[in-house]
C-alpha cells in the first residue's frame, strides 16, 4: 500500500513539474483571490471554523489544480475542482480548521499546486484561540507529571549506579578474598593491600550511601517543589474560573441592559411612529381645511360676480326703460335668489375658517 501511494505521489510531482516546464508566462493562468488571508478572530478552543477561499482564473489559458495541502494536521481543505478552468471562470475550496490543542495566536498555510507561472499558489488562515481553562489545567498537569517521570528516571539510575558501584566493591572484596585464599609467599604485602581494599571498598560504601541520601534529598525538595507547583496551579485555575463567572455575570448582566435599553427604545421609536401618523393626519386634516376654504371663497367670489353682473345689466335696460313690472319682479327674485346663495356661501365660508 506504502508502494502505491509513493508511486502515486512520483506520478504527481512529474506531471507538476511537466506542467511547469511546459507553462508560457504570456499565456499562463493567473489565480486571481477574493482575499489572501481570512481572519476568524476571536475563538474559543476546540472551535471548528469554516470558510471558501474564491478565486477566478485571471489567464488566457486552462487552471489545472492537482493537489491543495494544509500547513498543519488541524487546516484542511477540500472539494476544489479536479477539471480544468477556463479563463474568466470563478471557483473555490473549502477549508477546515480545528482548534483542540492550538491556543493562542495562530497562523496557517495553505498551498494550491497548479499551473501557473510559480507552479504553487498561497493563502493563509489566522484566528485568535482563546485558551480553554480545562485543556490549560491538563497541560499543566501533563507537564508536571513528566518532570516527574524525568526526575523518576533520574533517581532510578542513579540507584542503578550505586547498585553497580556496590556490586564492584563486592567483586573486590571476592578477590581480596581470593588473594587471601590463594597466599603467596609475600604474606604482609598481601594483608597491607587486602586492608586498603577493604579501606576502598568501605569508603565507596560510605560514599553511595551518601549519594542515596543526597538523591532522596533532592527528591523530596523537587517533589515540595512540584506540589507547590500544583496547589499555585490550582489557585491560579480557581482566580480564573472566578474571573469568568464574575464575566458570565457581568455579560448577562449587560445583556439585560441592553434588553432594556431596547425596549425603551422600541417604545420611544413607536411613540415617535404614533405621534408622526398623528401629525401627518393633522396635516392632512389642515390642507383639507384650506382647500374647503380655498373652495368657499371661490364659490362665494363666483356668486358676487354672478350678482355684479346682473345688477349691472338690470340698471343698463332699467335706464332704457325696455323692463316691464313683471320683467322687473323677475329680475329682483332672480337678484334676491343670488344674494341668497352668496350669504350661503359665506356662511358656509364662515365655518370653514373657524374649523382652520
């Protein structure tokens, strides 16, 4: 399976590189970006956050994109399209990315393998990881267990170290022991130097032993050292788990503000709404007013018109006397009747002008 794949891969860095060779910087594809770098932000860790880099071949030839590779194991994109794209067409990828275990400021790469001029094309994912206080505390934790272990594996060779050295004084006691066994015509030489031996041999001990104290010593200290550690850790995890309730608290409570700072505010808004609707009824009810004004004085202006003129032609054939008695009763009615419309009319006038 191993084989495969490795063939696999050859296969594709071959054709990339034929590809590249074969690529005319007058005629190559040109990958044209929305946006080089997305930005997510602020998040929380263990978040997973999605996005599509959209591009457009900007060239005069095909796109081909063989492969599309994340900088890290949590950066991953996918569904970018496997046919060529012609010039003046618009695609995209998608890109994954999972924040367990990165906190902090983060910053990854992504490289499009294709054909154009460079043969391998960028861009980039940045977000702010806000550490998760659990994930923090089995960090720490986790770092404080393998110094342990360290330490552990310190101390334990050390005590296989003494053990050796113990085991060679042993060996030399046995071969003082031989030397005495096997006694050889210098007898005092042989006691002086199994004495020295013995004088060695105590001395080592005198010294390992020593050594184990001192180890056991420092054992303790750094195992006082790494407690003290640990309780530091925690009480730096309560003031934490304090600080965020304490800003859970001040959130919900600032929420409730602005729950009520926009009620009041819908209130003030529909009030506003009402009292313009109540206006622009006013307004209306105003110009209609003064229209019914407008229409009396015309009507009125209409009818002492009317009136000036048949005065003025009762007094023209009166003078000339061509009006008989009942010509003349006729036209006063006629008079009397006008004059009764235009007392109407400024009657009718009268009240307009009060309503306005």
């Amino acid at each position: 399976m191993r084989r495969i794949k490795l063939v696999l891969n050859l296969f594709v860095l071959v054709l990339a590189l034929n590809m590249q060779a074969q690529v005319n910087p007058e005629t190559a594809p040109i990958m044209t970006f929305e946006e080089t770098i997305h930005d997510w932000g602020a998040i929380n860790e263990g978040d997973v956050v999605e996005t599509d880099f959209v591009f457009t071949n900007t060239g005069k030839t095909d796109l081909i994109i063989t492969k599309i590779k994340g900088s890290c194991g949590c950066t991953v994109p996918s569904n970018w399209k496997k046919e060529p794209i012609k010039p003046g067409e618009t695609s995209k990828f998608h890109v994954k990315f999972n924040s367990r275990g990165k906190p902090n400021r983060q910053q990854k790469i992504v490289s499009i393998t294709c054909n154009t001029v460079k043969g391998r094309e960028s861009v980039s994912i940045k977000a702010m990881v806000t550490p998760d206080p659990i994930q923090v505390k089995l960090r720490k934790e986790r770092a404080v267990k393998r110094k342990m272990q360290n330490e552990k594996r310190k101390l334990e060779a050390a005590k296989l170290k003494a053990e050796k050295d113990a085991n060679e004084v042993k060996d030399n006691v046995k071969v003082s022991k031989k030397i005495e066994e096997n006694k050889n015509e210098n007898i005092e030489a042989y006691e002086k130097q199994t004495e020295k031996e013995l004088k060695r041999a105590k001395q080592e001990r005198k010294r390992v032993e020593k050594e184990r104290k001192v180890s056991d010593k420092d054992r303790k200290k750094e195992e006082r050292r790494v407690e003290k550690e640990r309780k530091r850790a925690e009480k730096k995890l309560k003031r934490a788990e304090k600080e965020r309730k304490q800003a859970e608290k001040d959130r919900k409570k600032a929420e409730r503000e602005a729950k009520k700072e926009r009620k009041r505010a819908e209130k003030a808004h529909k009030a506003a709404e009402k009292e313009r609707k109540k206006m622009e009824k006013m307004a209306k009810k105003q110009e209609k007013l003064k229209d019914n004004v407008r229409d009396a004085e015309a009507k009125v202006a209409k009818y002492e018109n009317r009136l000036l003129k048949m005065q003025s032609k009762f007094k023209k054939r009166e003078s000339k006397g061509k009006l008989s008695p009942n010509d003349i009763t006729k036209r006063q009615l006629e008079m009397q009747k006008q004059t009764d419309k235009i007392n109407k009319a400024k009657a009718k006038l009268e009240k307009a002008q009060r309503k306005l």
